[in-house]
C-alpha cells in the first residue's frame, strides 16, 4: 500500500536518502512534504533566490547544514502579482516593534547578502543561453556594466528577419478588479494572435506572458476552447512533441530562462 512521501522519511529516512541523495522541490512543498527534523541535509541550494522570500526560505534553512544560495539580484525579485490583499494588511504595534534581520529585504539572496562577507560571494561572468545576444544586451548595458559586473556575451546568427517588435492596442476597457475580471476584450485580442501564429508560422514555438495569474487562468480557459474548435491548434501542440515544449502560458513570475521564438506578452490591466 502507498504511504505519504513524509511518513516513508519518517520510517525509513536512511534508505530513501541513499536510494535518492539528491531531492528537488520548491520551497513551498517542503514542509509539507518533509519531516521537521534539524539539519536533514548535508547542502540545501536555492536556486533563482531572487525570486524566494526569506520567510518561505526558512524551512528549508531549518533542515540544512549548509546552504548554497544561487541567484542575480538584478532579475525580477518576489512580486505581490495575483496576490489577495490580506498581504498588506497592517501589522500590530506588537508586530511593528519586533527586529528581524528580513526587514525591507525582498528575497533570501538578499539576506544573505547582508550577512555574508563579500568573499562569500562568487558571481557569474557569462551570459550563455540566449541564443541571440540582443535578448541580453538591454540589460547588460543598464544593470550589470554600471555595476562593474559587464557580463561575456556571444554573437548571434539573424534567427529569425520577421519584424522583432510589435505592438497591438486594444481600446475601450476599464477593468475595476482584477481578481473579478481582467480585460476580456485583450484575451480575445491574445486568442485572436494564437490562431494567427498557428495558421501562419506554425514551425516557430510560442510563449505567452501574462502580468496576473487570474488573467492567464483566463487565457487558458479560452484556449480550451480553442483546442475544442481548432484542429490547426491541436497539430501545433503536437508538432514539437518530444523535442521541447511548443506553447506556455505563464504569469510573469514563473518565466525568468524561458526562450521561445515568438512572444506575446498580455498585461491584462487596463485604466481603473
């Protein structure tokens, strides 16, 4: 019979640990996922720091004798996108009065970095997975060469000579809560971008990045429509099947790496 991940560690933590010395989960799952034992782990690493706050960081410290912290203070750090507004409800004199060594830091890399001596530190000196150095170029010029920290790029072959850059307004909506409703007339506008790119460019691979994770649950439940009605849809999932995902829909926080051909970011926000 199956037992939960968490008992078999319970009962048999030494022969899971040398069957499988390496385990991998997001930070949120720990705790649900592992006993609450000190120092379970000979190393925990995090990785895309700048992305984890401290607070759901410390599980995973709790059980580490040592920890490896990986990640570029100058990327997207946490962000309260999607988030309910209890996030910023206000705290109590008691609460208020309480020094914590988190306090004004955004993620765990930069909590280390207030503790940690600078020879703690080792930093990476090439950028090495765009496959075309414009994608970089922006951000190495206005974050990383100001900062003495110029990153080694690589040039790139033309990928792809259609237009680079465009840009599509769609009028007329005010949206007054998102978490009732994002601008339904921009979803139709995305799922209108989709069919197109999958009619007329169906060998290049597509991303779609949303500010809010309401408005892309929004766009993916379009898009079941859409593979209901549209057999060219269906193909192009299957096209690329076995070499690399085709097609995503992600909200802002969840795409830092990702490369596709073609892009369409969807912001979902409109005036109000």
């Amino acid at each position: 019979a199956h037992i939960p991940f968490r008992r078999l560690l319970e009962e048999a933590q030494s022969e899971v640990l040398t069957l499988k010395p390496c385990l991998a989960m997001s930070p949120l799952s720990v705790s649900r996922l592992l006993p609450c034992e000190e120092a379970m782990f000979d190393v925990v690493i995090f990785d895309e720091a700048s992305q984890i706050t401290p607070e759901d960081a410390i599980p995973s410290i709790f059980r580490a004798k040592q920890v490896v912290v990986a990640g570029d203070r100058y990327q997207l750090g946490p962000t309260a996108f999607g988030k309910g507004s209890e996030e910023f409800d206000e705290i109590s004199e008691d609460e208020e009065s309480v020094e914590l060594a988190t306090v004004g830091l955004e993620s765990i890399l930069d909590s280390f970095r207030g503790v940690l001596s600078l020879s703690s530190n080792k930093a990476l000196e090439t950028h090495y997975r765009s496959q075309d150095e414009r994608l970089i170029t922006f951000s190495n010029k206005a974050f990383y060469i100001p900062n003495n920290q110029g990153l080694l790029t690589f040039p790139s072959r033309e990928i792809n000579p259609r237009k680079s850059l465009g840009y599509e307004f769609v009028p007329g909506v005010v949206t007054k809560s998102m978490r009732l409703e994002s601008n339904r007339k921009e979803i139709s506008a995305v799922i209108e971008q989709i069919t197109r790119h999958v009619r007329e460019t169906p060998q290049f691979s597509l991303g779609i990045i949303t500010f809010g994770d309401e408005h892309r649950r929004r766009i993916e439940d379009e898009l079941l429509k859409l593979e209901r009605e549209n057999d060219s849809y269906f193909d192009f999932i299957g096209r690329h099947s076995g070499t690399r995902e085709p097609f995503f829909v992600k909200n802002i926080e969840r795409v830092q790496g990702d490369e596709r051909d073609c892009i369409i970011i969807s912001p979902g926000y409109a005036r109000g």
